[in-house]
C-alpha cells in the first residue's frame, strides 16, 4: 500500500473522477446513468494518487457518502476511514 493521501489531494482526485466520467457517461453510454459509477471512481482515483486502499473498500466507502457537498463530504469520510483502518 502506498502513503496515505490527504483530503485536499483526495478532493482533487474525486472532482477529477467526476469530470472525467461525465465525459465517459456522456460519450461513451450517451448520457445513460451508469450504474457503477462508485467502481469507476474508485479505480480512477487508486490510479491517480496510488494504492491507499483497496479497490472494494473504496468502492464501498464512495457508495456510502450522501450529501450535497459530494466531494468535501467524500474526501473526510474516506480520509477517516482510513484513519481507522
């Protein structure tokens, strides 16, 4: 496992993520919803910022975030999620 990123880093990766798959979701399933959505994320940010967690972990804990501010919210959950890993 590589070292664990911070928020700020994890915040940039996931608005990365969703710039770059609404581009997969609006050109390549023309605009379908696509419904592993989480899976995507968790891989494109496990490519971008290394192997700080599992890619079912992180699926999962993106899958749990509901809120408004997606992208903050997501970043502390995660980060503390991994604190207590």
């Amino acid at each position: 496992m590589s070292v664990m990123p911070s928020e700020d880093k994890l915040k940039e990766a996931l608005k990365s993520a969703a710039k770059a798959h609404h581009e997969f979701q609006e050109n390549t399933l023309n605009g379908v919803h696509h419904e592993k959505w989480a899976m995507w994320y968790a891989a494109y940010v496990l490519g971008r910022l290394g192997d700080f967690t599992t890619p079912t972990l992180l699926t999962q804990w993106l899958s749990e975030v509901q809120d408004e501010r997606w992208f903050r919210k997501a970043a502390e959950y995660i980060a503390g999620r991994l604190q207590a890993v």
